[in-house]
C-alpha cells in the first residue's frame, strides 16, 4: 500500500502547488484588477538632421502600435508605449534611454533613427541590460564582440554596401569614386563599402569628406571626378545625400551615380530633383512592394502596409516606417513568447532578460522589412533576400519621382 499511498500523496501535493500557482491571477481576476501595461520606449530622431528617418519610423511604430491593441495587448497586458525624442543627438538618446529603463521602467527600448543616437543607446542598454531592437547600426562597446543586448532591424551597413558593390561589378564599374558625410554614418559606410570593393574586386580611386563647413559642393564633386571613376558612391543623410545629385549630374552627366540606403528618406528625391535620375541603391523589397511582380507571394500584405502608411501622411516609398513596425512587431512577439508564466499583476522589468532571450532563439518572424531570425551569434537577424537593387525614376514634370527595381542583367 505504500506505492500507491505514496503516488497519491505525490500527485494531491502536485495538484496543490498548481492550484497554489494560479491563484494571483484568480484573486487578479475576481478583484477586476487590470494586468500590470507593458512599457516600450521608443527613442527616436524626431527631430534635428535625422527628423526624416524617425518620422517616417514613428509612423510605423503607431501601426504596430494600433494592431497591438485590436488584439487586446501582448499576452493580455496592455501595451504602454513611451516616445522620446533624441533630436539626433548622442546625449539626448542616453538621457531619455535612462530615463526610460529607471522612471517608465521599459522592459524593451527601440532606436536610434542614426547611428549616433542608436551607438548611444546601444551602450546604455548594455551597461543596464535591457533589451534594445535598433534602428540604426550601433553597438555602443566592443566592436569585436557581440552585443548581447542589441538586436538590429534594418540591413547593415556591410549587408548594403556589398549589395552596391555586388551590382557595380555586375555592370563593370570597377573603378568608384566615394563622397561621404562628415559624421559616423559616413565613416560607417566607408568602412563598410571598402570591404565590400576588396572582395568584388572594385578599386576606390577618389575619396572626399563633407562636413558642415565643407565650401562649394560642386568643387568637391569635381575632386572625386578628377580621379577619373567610372561610378560614384554618395554615404550620406539628406540634404547633403541630396544637395550632391545636382552638381554630379552638372559636372558628369550619365556618369552612374550610387546612395547609400539614407537616400530612401523621404527629403531625398525632392532634394534631388530632376537629377535624381538613374540613382542607384539597395532596398528592402516592401520599398517598391508595388512594383513587385503579381506573382511575388508577399506582395499584396506589402501593398497593404504601404497603403497604410500612407493614409495616415508618411511616404510610402520609404523603408523607415517598417522599420518602426517590425521593431514593435518583434518586441511584441518576444514578449508574448517569454511572458507566459508572468504573474499577471506583476510589473514586467524585472524579465528583461527572458524578453532578450526570447528575441534570440525565436522563429523566423516575418515582418515587412523581412524575415528574421536571431541567433547568439547574429543579432542582425534579417534574410539576405530582403534586399533589392533599385533605381530612382523622375516621371514628367509636376509628378513625383519613385524607386524601381532594376531589371535583372540591367
């Protein structure tokens, strides 16, 4: 009699601390209290030299934001999020990222719109061992090692720039002139460009920095030129991204004229203009959702988002606002998959680990920018087939210019 008496007793005891373990969110329940919100603080560049990216990616962050809540929040607690502003400035981003985690007690930080802010951010987040899903390329520590508690939405930099090299080899263009911003978005691209040009075989025959208090641009393009390329690379952020078509297309007219993906935001092609023309890049497919093949399996949900986009005022041409969207789409799925054995009436920031644990190891999440799929190893996470080649078009007169995807051999 003792076996069974034993295993009787066992499975009561078991029972028992089951029935023990839901009772908060029974007394939860029969008290009406509500579930304690979770709180996401956004940090973005509303305003200053990067107001065009965090703009358009505030937009997508109130998308995601409204369908979060058709839902009913992220596994039945209330959504809570706060939007700072950084004003592209490093100092404002570490301001409001601390006081994010320590007053709004964020348990996931989204940003920064550039690499400044988002490197801030990155370094803030690391140090208080938050999750961060950014923006921007930013590791805020070293370089060499992973950042544990970073986790990137766009392409990066290296991803981008070996897709431009990649298409100026297939064309030929072995010998590239390279214009860059005076800022670390510049020298990222840079960087990250003359890798990729090592490995596709390119040469970089002439480099310039711009800055603030850089004199006539036309003076400057026609240093780059001098060295005889046979394309030119622009890494910047509007206006200078913009303010540099004109004097090229002046000084070289046909010459092939290439941006960094910054050229996507929505100031560019009215900053270009009529030269804007035949200017290459690399974009996220939902960029030109509408120019995608019928038969593209996700072309219609793309559609959808781009129309959403915008009915609401942002720029549809613009990968900026799925930024956004993804950014609150994979902090919502994380959440909903660590937070299942929560207490309901428990605030949240003390499992931020489980969130940024759960960011590594989940499924492939589709978002509109791509597929993604985190791993200890790679915090960039987005699909490699997410980008595409494209090529401003400048219809005429009084219409506005648009991105197309570059036929294939073109």
């Amino acid at each position: 009699m003792r076996g069974p008496r034993r295993l009787a007793l066992r499975t009561l005891g078991a029972c028992l601390l089951a029935a023990l373990a839901l009772l908060p969110a029974f007394r939860n329940a029969a008290a009406g209290e509500t579930p304690a919100p979770v709180t996401i603080a956004a940090i973005l560049d509303l305003t200053g030299p990067g107001a065009a990216l965090g703009t358009a990616e505030r937009i997508g962050l109130a998308l995601a934001e409204r369908e979060v809540a058709a839902r009913g929040g992220i596994g039945g607690r209330p959504l809570r999020l706060v939007v700072f502003d950084s004003a592209t400035s490093t100092q404002a981003a570490e301001r409001a990222a601390r006081i994010a985690i320590e007053a709004e007690r964020a348990v996931v930080l989204i940003g920064g719109s550039t690499r400044g802010p988002a490197s801030a951010l990155a370094a803030v987040a690391q140090r208080a061992e938050v999750p961060l899903i950014a923006l921007a390329e930013g590791r805020g520590g070293d370089e060499s090692a992973p950042p544990r508690w970073v986790f990137q939405v766009p392409p990066g930099t290296s991803r981008l720039a070996d897709a431009l090299a990649v298409d100026l080899a297939r064309r030929g263009l072995l010998r590239v002139g390279f214009l860059e911003a005076a800022s670390p978005i510049g020298s990222a691209g840079r960087a990250a460009f003359e890798a990729a040009a090592r490995r596709r075989g390119l040469t970089l025959a002439h480099r310039e920095v711009v800055g603030d208090e850089t004199g006539d641009l036309a003076t400057i393009v026609a240093a780059v030129l001098a060295a005889k390329p046979q394309a030119v690379v622009v890494w910047a952020i509007p206006p200078l991204a913009g303010a540099v078509a004109q004097p090229l297309l002046d000084l070289a007219p046909g010459l092939p004229h290439y941006q960094s993906h910054a050229a996507l935001a929505s100031a560019f092609l009215p900053l270009a203009g009529a030269a804007a023309a035949g200017v290459r890049t690399a974009v996220p497919r939902v960029v030109v959702a509408e120019a995608l093949p019928e038969a593209d399996p996700d072309r219609s949900r793309l559609v959808a988002f781009v129309r959403e986009v915008r009915a609401v005022g942002g720029p549809g041409s613009s990968p900026f606002p799925g930024y956004g969207y993804d950014a609150l789409g994979l902090a919502a799925a994380a959440i909903a998959q660590a937070s299942s054995g929560w207490d309901g009436a428990e605030p949240i920031a003390g499992h931020r680990l489980d969130v940024r644990d759960a960011l590594e190891v989940m499924p492939d999440y589709r978002g509109v920018t791509g597929v993604y799929r985190y791993r200890p190893d790679d915090h960039g996470g987005l699909d490699e087939r997410a980008l595409v080649i494209v090529e401003a078009v400048v219809p005429p007169e009084g219409k506005v210019a648009t991105w197309r995807p570059v036929p294939t051999g073109r």
